[in-house]
C-alpha cells in the first residue's frame, strides 16, 4: 500500500487545534478497507487509505494499538472534514464524535454503507 509523503515535521501542537495531536504509524480498519494512522488526538484523527469516504460522511473505524502490552482496538465513530488525494492514496481527516476500546477478538461490525459509493 501506498502512503502520503510527510512535506515537513510539525510539533505535536498546534494553538488552533482542541487536544494535543501525536504523530503516529498505526493500523486502521474502515468496513473492508485498511489504512494507516499517521495522527491522532482526543477529538481527531488523519489517516491514509486506498478508498476515502466521502467528504462530510459519517464514518465507523477502528484504529489498532497497543497498551501496557496488549492488542486493544479503539473503534471510533466520526466525520470527515478533509480528503487530500495523491499518487493514489487518500489521506482522511476526521472529527471524532465517539470512540470505544474493544478486544481486537472480537468482530466488529464497522459501517461500510461508504465503500459502497466506491466501487
């Protein structure tokens, strides 16, 4: 898979952003569809994807982590404010409107009524 090439390195924070934003390399999934998280805070979160929802969507994801040693999976529900196109791949950022930790055992049913658009 493809990945957006960082342009330049910017601090973790930014005065007109709510939360403290952390750069980061982490899975996640959207319906069938993979990507990965390049950013996240307590309010959002850009990542890269083949497929992108569209901008405005409500959209289901998961974002797989460690913690303290063990595979957890924060599955959030959130809004796409941004899609950035290049070379093939899709970076989303997106407000998060509610999340959860689950077992990454446990299958959860992720909205993918989006990736039907994109077909």
């Amino acid at each position: 898979m493809k990945y957006l090439r960082a342009q330049n390195t910017k601090a973790p924070f930014k005065p007109e952003r709510r939360a403290v934003r952390f750069e980061t390399l982490l899975p996640v999934e959207i319906g069938n569809f993979h990507g990965l998280a390049r950013n996240i805070s307590a309010t959002g979160i850009y990542f890269e994807t083949e497929a992108a929802p569209p901008l405005g969507s409500h959209v289901y994801f998961a974002v797989e982590l460690t913690v303290r040693g063990e595979k957890l999976k924060l599955v959030c529900d959130g809004k796409v404010l941004r899609v950035d196109h290049k070379d093939g791949v899709h970076g989303v950022a997106a407000k998060l409107d509610d999340s959860f930790f689950s077992n990454p055992a446990d299958l959860i049913e992720l909205d993918a009524a989006w990736s039907q658009h994109t077909h």
